[in-house]
C-alpha cells in the first residue's frame, strides 16, 4: 500500500498558490480598513501626500480602477510616488518634516461607497525633461505583481515632449491623463480612472 506523504514529514509537498488579495488590504492601509489593530499597528502612509502647508498647487486626485467588464475593483490599493512641486522627490525624513510633502501615498477602494481612491497632493512639477506626472502602482486581487503606470495632467504643454509618454502610441495616451474636474475646498481635482483590461485599457510600464 502507497504511504500517504502526509504521515511522513520528510515529505514536502506543494504548497497550493494563491494570489494577492484582497485580504493584504486591511494589513497595510490598517487604519483606513479599520483593522481592529489599528492603534497598535496604524498605517504607515495613507491618501495625504502633503500637508496643507506644503509648497505648490494643492490638488485632490481620485478615480476608480475597474475590470474587464468595467465594474469598479472594491478590494484595490493604489500607491502614488510623485516629486514635489519644484521637481524633486524627498530623499530624507528631514525633508519630509520641513517640507510637509511625503512625497508617497497609499489608500485602498474598498471602503467607499463607490469604490474610489483619494489623494490629497500637490501638483508635481517637472522633473528634467519629463512633464509633470505621478508615478502610480496598483495591486488587486489576480495580480501577482504589481502593475505600473503614471498619471500626467490635462492641458500641460510639456506631455507633448515627455520622453516616456512619447513612446505611447497616440491613440493610447489618453490613458494616462489625468482630466480637471473643477476644485473642492480650493483644491483643484484631477480625476484618473484606471481600467485594467477593454478598449481603453490603461497603459501599463515595466517595472
């Protein structure tokens, strides 16, 4: 009779796989998820990128990120890492302290009614030749690495020139932009949908 490997320890077995999500979403954005180990274990970034006092135009960005059916994604995590207003991204905690810019954000859909991600930022200014832009990371459910993108704003004259847009057939690019859609609290909202599959679907980078 063939021994069943599981009564012997020597044996190892394959593990079956799993992907990401959407469970990963209450262990590192806790405090939005209101993971009753917040207090103790509170998220280390959230949807405010920079501080009310933080130098440049204060925007707000938001959108959802939706399926191959175009039904928003509830169980997402977004991660934003955007240069400051004068081009330069924070390379210190000392800089973060005086600046009041963090310079990286990250907030899940799943607590929205609508299932829609929110920054609080200010509007990144151009960084060498590159026009201005977020650089944003999605992970979901189905995903077993993360997905890479950015997110460049309506109207500015340098997205004509950005090298790494420039590369997007043109036809593409407007996946990547991220539209006006008037102000809240005196802040400047930009909103920017992300679709992970269909015939708009988003552009997405190698990491």
């Amino acid at each position: 009779m063939k021994k069943d490997p599981m009564q012997n320890p020597t044996v190892l077995r394959q593990t079956p796989s799993q992907t990401v999500g959407p469970f990963f979403a209450s262990g590192i954005v806790p405090t939005q998820y209101g993971y009753s180990g917040g207090h103790r274990f509170p998220s280390l970034f959230d949807g405010c990128i920079a501080d009310d006092a933080a130098a440049g135009e204060q925007i707000e960005l938001l959108g959802k990120v939706f399926d191959g059916d175009g039904k928003p994604i509830p169980d997402a995590v977004i991660e934003i890492l955007q240069a400051d207003s004068s081009g330069k991204y924070v390379r210190s905690w000392e800089d973060r302290l005086a600046s009041g810019f963090r310079g990286f954000g990250r907030v899940g859909t799943g607590t929205d009614p609508n299932n829609e991600f929110f920054f609080q930022t200010v509007k990144p200014g151009a960084v060498g030749a590159q026009a201005p832009h977020l650089n944003v990371i999605v992970l979901m459910r189905g995903l077993l690495l993360h997905a890479f993108t950015r997110a460049y704003f309506e109207g500015e004259v340098a997205n004509g020139s950005d090298p790494v847009l420039s590369t997007v057939p043109a036809a593409r690019r407007k996946t990547l932009i991220a539209i006006r859609e008037g102000q809240r609290s005196g802040r400047q909202i930009y909103r920017f949908d992300i679709r992970m599959q269909g015939a708009d679907e988003t552009v997405l980078f190698d990491a």
